[in-house]
C-alpha cells in the first residue's frame, strides 16, 4: 500500500485568549489558554476524501487553517508527501510543495477580493507560483478555469459582488485548482450557500476529483453532506477525535457514544420509522474543559474511570474510538 498524501500527527494548538495585562493585575486574574486542537492524528490517501464533523467549536476549521499553514502548530507535525510542513521549508522547495494544496472557504464572498476582477481573484495562484508563464497565457488559463467550473470566460472581467452564492463558490474552486493542486482543503465550501445550490456544487467537486484524482480534506458539520462526500470521516469533539471510520461503517454501525448521539438526532429521510432524539447538552468551555474523558458530562455510558482519565485513540475492528466504554466491551 501507498504511503498517505497527507499525515497529520500529534497535533495541537493553543491560543492564549488572557485579559490584557493591566485588567489582570487590577482583577489578580491568570492568563488563560484554549486548548482549540487537542493531540489529533490522522492520514488522507491520495484520492479520497477524508472528512471532519463536529458542533460548532470542536476545532475543525482550526485543523483546516493549521494544514495550509494560516497558522502554526503548538505541538505535531505536519506531513505531506512524505515532507514536513512544519520544519523548515523555504525558498522555492517550499513553493514547490506550497503549490501543490490550496483551501476552499466557508464564505465565498468574504475569500474574493471584491476589489479585483474575477480574472485576476483566478490568476493570482499563477502569478505566485508560475513566475515564467506571460499575461497572454495566464488569461488562456483562467478562461479555461471558468470553463471548467461552469462559468463563462467572458465573466472573468467582472467583480464578485455581481454574481450569486453559488457562481462566487465556483470561482474559489476556479482559485484553488489555478495552481494544479493534489490536494484541497474544503473548509464548510457549501454551509452559506442555498441546498439546491449546495448540490450543484458537491456535484462539480465529485467531477473535478474523478477527472484530475483529487484528494480533498472536506470539513462539514452536515452529515448529510458528508455522507454525500466522504469516504473516511473523523468526529471531532473538543479538540480531540472521537472516532475514525470509513463512511459506510460509521453511518450504519458508530460506535462512539458522541457519533451516535449526532447520527441519532437526523431526521429520518427514509421513513423507517427510527426515533429521532436531539442532541442532548452543550460543549463545555473549552477553557476550562472536564477531566478525563471530555465528553463524559454528557454521555449515557459514563463512568468513574472516564471522570479522570483521557482515553486513547485505539483501533476497534475497522474503526478508531477514544472510549473506555468500547476499549472494555460495555458499548
């Protein structure tokens, strides 16, 4: 078996989210930290679609923004192809390998420049990574990135806010396969659009990874989006991964009690005559998160031992879970 495209281990992040100091020093408070990735560890093969869900908070953006270097990592290594991300890349190896991922945004208006062209919002990955290439080809090249994405080359010459939701997300996705990429980070890309819009654009993702063998990091927290999408998928919860499993494994047989919860609370499309039960509880303060197990305040399954002691990430049959419950055989 291929090594993976992208191996992501041990990581974490943490923001110092103190009071200025004078406000510290006039209430005698401490700095305080957000543990927003806690010690998380994955691979993506090349050509598939590997998928991160989870409640608002749980650090899937973060992971996102940590992958394509926004920010950096506290603690872990980032590896992709085999070469670090993390330690030392510069000059043009590191443009090499930079040109090789690009991200798609959750807002596809707030990610366009509104004062540039669509023509230029396109060819700016060109104008960065392929010093050689003239004025003349680059414009060959974005009317084909328009093509290729459903739009006209002619429409190069206006600005974002003339078009709608979904035609401003088809020019992001233009963007991101400007510089021929392996691999694209797809941060929430359909969450603001409208659901008959929403398809058309999974649809054309399909397309594009089928035609030029993409391998995508897809971030959603609709499973019905990712059920669509995904051929692996992690659940996030507080920073830490709940469970690891491929698609149709974690759909038809979850085993983390989180999963199950978030799977239990979708409506039943098929009318199979399943309950639906709503999500139960709230995400702590990430701040000040529980001890042990992060997820035991709300869990049906709780016991004493996971009041105080983080559970691993542990193989499970084809499945990675980090509960005590189903490490000891009671779930």
């Amino acid at each position: 078996m291929s090594s993976p495209l992208l191996e992501v281990k041990n990581l974490s992040r943490t923001f110092d989210v103190s009071k200025p100091w004078l406000n510290r020093v006039l209430e005698r408070s401490d700095k305080m930290f957000l543990r927003a990735v806690d010690d998380v560890s994955f691979t993506i093969n090349k050509g598939e679609t590997f998928a991160l869900v989870g409640e608002s908070g749980s650090g899937k953006s973060t992971i996102a923004k940590l992958i394509v270097g926004l920010i950096e990592p506290s603690e872990g290594e980032i590896l992709f192809d085999g070469r670090s991300l993390t330690k030392g890349l510069k000059g043009a190896e590191a443009r090499r390998l930079r040109s090789r991922f690009q991200m798609i945004f959750q807002d596809p208006f707030a990610s366009l420049n509104a004062r540039w062209r669509v023509n230029d919002v396109i060819a700016e990955p060109l104008v960065v990574f392929e010093k050689g290439m003239n004025a003349a080809a680059r414009r060959q090249r974005v009317g084909e990135l328009l093509t290729l994405v459903g739009l006209s080359p002619q429409d190069g010459v206006k600005f974002p806010h003339q078009f709608s939701g979904g035609q401003r997300q088809r020019i992001a996705i233009a963007r991101a396969l400007a510089s021929n990429p392996d691999f694209i980070v797809c941060d929430e890309p359909t969450s603001a659009l409208d659901v008959s819009v929403q398809a058309q654009i999974l649809n054309l993702m399909k397309d594009l990874q089928k035609e030029f063998g993409l391998t995508y990091l897809f971030i959603s927290h609709d499973l019905s989006v990712v059920r669509h999408m995904a051929n692996r998928i992690g659940v996030l919860y507080l920073g830490r991964l709940a469970e690891v499993s491929d698609s149709r494994t974690l759909f038809r047989q979850p085993r983390h009690p989180y999963t199950r919860m978030l799977l239990d609370a979708v409506p039943d499309l098929e009318m199979s005559g399943r309950q639906r039960k709503p999500v139960e509880g709230e995400i702590p303060n990430p701040i000040d998160p529980p001890p042990g197990c992060t997820f035991h305040p709300r869990c049906p399954f709780v016991f004493d031992r996971c009041r105080v002691e983080v559970p691993p990430l542990l193989p499970n049959g084809v499945s990675e879970t980090t509960c005590h419950g189903v490490e000891e055989g009671r779930i």
